[in-house]
C-alpha cells in the first residue's frame, strides 16, 4: 500500500513538474494609447488614462503568472527601448525584442480612444519564433472608467487568453 502511494505521489510530482516546465515563456510589453478623440487632441492624454494603462500591462502579466499556464518574463531590462518604438506599427519588432529575453510569444496591446464613450482594446499575440501573429483580438468599450477597462481585460482574458480548450495559453 505505502509503496503505491509513494510511487502515485512521484508520479503526481513528476507530471506538476512536466506541466510546469512546459508552461511557454511569455513577453507581456505595456498597452499604448491611440487616442483620436477631440479631447485628445485638444489636451493630450489625461493622468486616469496613463494609470490605466500602466495597470492594463501590470494587469495582464498577473493574471497570466497566475493561470500557471504561462511563465512570464520581466521586460524592464528593454523597457526604454521598447517606449521609443511603436510596437504597433512596427512590423513585428516585438518579436525582436521578446527574443533577446527568451520568451516564445510576444503580446502587445493598445487602447484606442475615439471618445469618452467610445474606446476599443486590442491585442496581440505573436509567435517568437516565426513572427507569426497566433491571436489578434479587440473589445470594443462603452465609457471610459476604470470599470470599462477592467472588464475589456478580463474579456481578451478569459475570452481569448485563457479560455479552455481555445485559448492561446
């Protein structure tokens, strides 16, 4: 009997340690913002819209490290480098960057803001090893609140990210 348990909780470690290995390296870069409302383009982003944004990468980076189905890497070694680029438009750089620090797959987001009642988020996911984008996904968003984007994350999240048997990770 002892020596079936013992042998079941090896094998239990064995496979907790396998899953864990295979989790895939994943570089999570800071949302941007897009804005082309006339309110931005009269007074520039606003202070709640930039801590909205810095939260959306902070934000995504946790709630991926704690699906336990992706192992995310730090960006902060890059991070100046990769704020003077527009990853959006950049034909792919983030896969550039994503492979200096060992990751397999690059998300990129960004907020897009055509007024105060009409924004959409968007991201992106790209294959390091191919360039190849894998997932490319956008929520559209009715208010700009901290309510409106938390719940346009938690959507590409669990809708997309991390959804069973469909999503990416």
């Amino acid at each position: 009997m002892w020596n079936r348990t013992l042998i079941a909780l090896t094998l239990a470690s064995t496979v907790a340690t396998a899953v864990h290995a295979a989790e895939p390296k994943v570089a999570v870069f800071d949302f941007e913002f897009v804005d082309t409302s006339v309110e931005g383009a009269a007074n520039g982003p606003r202070i709640d819209e930039k801590e909205r944004l810095a939260w959306l990468g902070s934000e995504m980076r946790r709630r991926l490290a704690q699906s336990g189905r992706a192992e995310i890497v730090d960006v902060a070694s890059i991070a100046g480098r990769v704020h003077a680029r527009n990853l959006r438009t950049c034909g792919g750089c983030d896969a550039d960057f994503a492979s200096e620090l060992g990751a397999r797959y690059s998300i990129t987001g960004w907020v897009q803001k055509v007024s105060n009642l009409i924004l959409n988020m968007n991201i992106l996911v790209r294959d390091v090893g191919t360039g190849d984008v894998v997932l490319s996904k956008s929520v559209d968003m009715r208010g700009n609140t901290d309510e409106s984007w938390s719940r346009a994350l938690d959507w590409l999240v669990r809708r997309y990210l991390l959804a069973p048997n469909e999503g990416v990770f």
